[in-house]
C-alpha cells in the first residue's frame, strides 16, 4: 500500500492491490474547508430525523455530528422507539436544540413515519442513531438541490468506519462504490446493489409525500424499498464526496418483534430483500425495469427490460419471477447472437452480495431456476451469466478456501456449461470485469 497524490486539502489517496488491478481508498478530513460553505440564509429547511432504540451509548455522537453542521438552516428530531435504556436522559441534555418524541415499540419505519409527520423542514435527512454526518453533509444536500429544481432528492458517497469512538482520519478508507459510469437508470443500479442507505441521501417533502410513508411492516430493508420508491420515477442528483460515516459495529439491531444481533442480520436482508422484490414483480411494469432513460418499451427495448428484471430477480432470490422474464426475454433473443449491451447486463446475474453459497451447495429454492441457465443460450451469453464466478474463484483460492473454489467451478461447469465455465476461467477472458461503455 502506497500513498498517492492527496486532493483537497487533508486528503490522502492510497493504492491497494497490484498494477493494474489496484483500487484507490481515500482518507479525508473530518473539518470542513471553505469549500463546503454555503449560503446559510437560504430559504431551504431541512429536517434531521434520528430513530433510535436501545443506542444511548451512540446516540450522543450522533446528535452531536447534527449539531456540528455548516448549515444551520435546520432541526433536529430524535423519535425514541421505546428504549428501554437511557435515550430520553441522552436526548435531554442537549436542550431546546433537539425535539424528542417517544412511542412504543413498533419499528424504525414506524419512528421514521413519526419523525416525518412531526417535521416542519423542505428536505427531510435520516441520520441513524449509530452513524455520523461529516459537518458539510447537509450544505452539500441544499447546494445539490437548489441547483436541480427537478431532482427530488439528493444522495451521496459513504465511508464505513468501526469502533465506538468517532473516526479519525485514518479510519476513513472503506468507501462504498458507487457506479457513477454504469449508464442505466438508477433504480436499476439500485436495484442490483443498495450502495445508498437511508442517511446517504436528502428527499423534498413533497416527494416524500408522494411515494407515501414507510412500510411499517418491513422491519428490515424499509430504506432500501424507500430509495426504490424515489428513484423509480426521478434520477435525483449526485454529490460526489462522502456525506455520510456508517458505523460498523457489535451489537442488537432491529424492533423487539424481530431483534437480531448484528453479526447475525444477513438472513434478516435476505428475507426481507425477497419479500421486498416479490412485491416489485408483482406491482412493477416490465418498463420500471427498463435499464436506460432514453428508450421505451419497443421490442428491443422490451427484451432488454425483461433480461434486466430477470437479473434482478435472480440476484435477489426471487427466483420464479427471474425464470418467467428469463424465459420471456429467451424467445425475444431467437436464433440471433446477443449484442453487448445485452451481455453486461447479463454479466449481473450472480453479482449478489450474499446468497451464492446456498446456489453452489443447492440448498435454495433456485434448482428448477437454474436449469433454465443451461438450456439453449448461445455460448457468450452462457459465459455472460457465469462471469462473476472468475473473481469469486480468485477471491476463495487468496484465502486458501480451495474446496470452495472448486465447488463454484463445479457449480458453473453444471449450470452454464463446460464451454462457457473455461472460457470465463481462463487466462484471456475480461469481458465480466469490464466497466459500462458511455454509449448504448
């Protein structure tokens, strides 16, 4: 690891990994510089909503990272979930400078529904009662959203951090990737991957009010399907800089009807991350999964949606919903050979985060599903689907899982082919790794 040329001032840049393969982490200060001063007479309120239960131990830094703000056109909301702890006595010591309400226990959609019905601000801001905001995270939003009268919010970058302390500049280097040259709609991206959580963007109140409140009965994944809701019919407007700290940590999360310890929450975004896109593909039209801004549903433009919701689905679990839009978009391809938009879409089909293991060991309900990969696909779109086993391969051979490895190898041979499973693990194949072409 190598320092490279710093940015702004404070800013150090590090280069991980090998030539040509390495990735950037970028260590910024916590202070502002001038450069995120805005004009704090502007006519823009925001509302900062902070939910929280059972957190007193964090909830302080928190309120405290809200009160440190550059812009200052704002409120504080602190919505106590039933905390059994020390929260109120926590909340009180910072005076008239926050508003606390408290309910009994019902979920964090239930406290953010709160929060926003007792709000008086023009944007609304979520801060989670474990996380923090760099001081510039609410000018940053104003600036974005006063330059973009049609964006209906704004969203940013995210560092995670660990600890339960706040971070120092050092701790600042897990950044999430967000897929700024990717050219799909962003409900799309999202769709795929979540690279936004509910602190890492700002909403109008009109907008917020027109997808309506949150679902009170998605004790998980409740941000996830909120961000859905905006970005289906508005791309928002990106700020590219980090405006939010996430914190990683050790502890209970969730209501008391469905706690869980935190090491232990994959299964709970699993289970609601299905429950969530079940919902979409039956509620959705074909043309919310449209992948690009600029076409409609014409017969190409039709295939490419299916081929797009049938990814999506795959990734997310749904896996009857993947087989009838996969099986739908097969008889849109014909005889003819893929294009290469069709394949990078098609290079997403195993891009999810969690869940491959129960594919490889077929311990899920995606056996009938699968078979539907193996059968009459041309060659390249087989390997298509089967790229991102290359990188798992590699990943599972650096920490010595070698019967992993295999198993993901055997698990492509058997389910793409093994035409497609040596041309993707061979030493010229590149296509999986390459990044979006700006042109379509």
């Amino acid at each position: 690891m190598s320092p490279g040329t710093a940015g702004w001032p404070g800013e150090r840049r590090y280069r991980i990994g090998d030539p040509g393969t390495e990735s950037i982490r970028v260590v910024r200060p916590l202070e502002p510089s001038r450069d995120y001063q805005v004009n704090t007479a502007s006519q823009m309120r925001f509302s900062v909503i902070i939910p929280t239960f059972k957190r007193a131990q964090l909830l302080g830094d928190a309120i405290r990272a809200a009160l440190a703000q550059t812009y200052t056109n704002r409120e504080i909301l602190v919505i106590d979930d039933g905390s059994p702890d020390d929260t109120r006595n926590v909340a009180s010591t910072f005076g008239d400078a926050v508003r606390y309400f408290r309910q009994e226990n019902k979920g964090k959609s239930a406290a953010l529904n709160l929060g926003i019905s007792a709000s008086t601000g023009d944007a609304i801001i979520v801060l989670d009662d474990d996380d923090l905001f760099p001081p510039w995270t609410i000018a940053k939003h104003a600036e974005a959203l006063e330059r973009n009268a049609a964006a209906d919010f704004s969203f940013g970058r995210f560092v995670r951090f660990s600890g339960d302390r706040p971070p120092s500049h050092s701790d600042l280097w897990d950044e999430e990737f967000v897929p700024t040259h990717d050219p799909r709609r962003l409900v799309v991206k999202l769709m795929e991957n979540c690279f936004l959580p509910n602190p890492a963007w700002a909403v109008r109140r009109e907008a917020q009010m027109r997808v309506g409140p949150y679902a009170e009965s998605m004790y998980y994944s409740h941000d996830y399907d909120m961000i859905l809701r905006l970005a289906r019919k508005n791309e928002g407007v990106f700020i590219d800089e980090p405006v939010l700290y996430q914190r990683k940590h050790v502890g209970y999360r969730g209501p008391s009807a469905e706690e869980t310890f935190k090491l232990d929450t994959v299964g709970k975004w699993m289970k609601y991350d299905a429950i969530l896109f079940k919902k979409l593909d039956r509620e959705w039209s074909l043309s919310d999964f449209r992948p690009f801004l600029d076409e409609g549903l014409s017969e190409r433009q039709e295939a490419l949606a299916l081929l797009q919701k049938g990814v999506i689905l795959f990734q997310r679990k749904v896996y009857g919903g993947a087989t009838r839009a996969l099986t739908d978009y097969r008889r849109h391809l014909r005889d003819r050979s893929p294009d290469l938009v069709e394949l990078r879409i098609a290079t997403g089909l195993l891009g999810c985060r969690y869940g491959i293991t129960d594919l490889v060991a077929k311990k899920s309900s995606s056996s009938d599903s699968v078979h539907i990969l193996s059968t009459h696909w041309p060659l390249s779109m087989r390997a298509a689907f089967a790229s991102q086993i290359r990188w798992r391969v590699r990943r599972a051979l650096t920490v010595g899982n070698v019967g992993y490895a295999l198993d993901l190898a055997k698990f492509s041979w058997r389910t793409f082919g093994p035409s497609a499973t040596a041309a993707i693990l061979g030493p010229r194949y590149s296509f999986g790794a390459t990044e979006w072409r700006h042109s379509h």
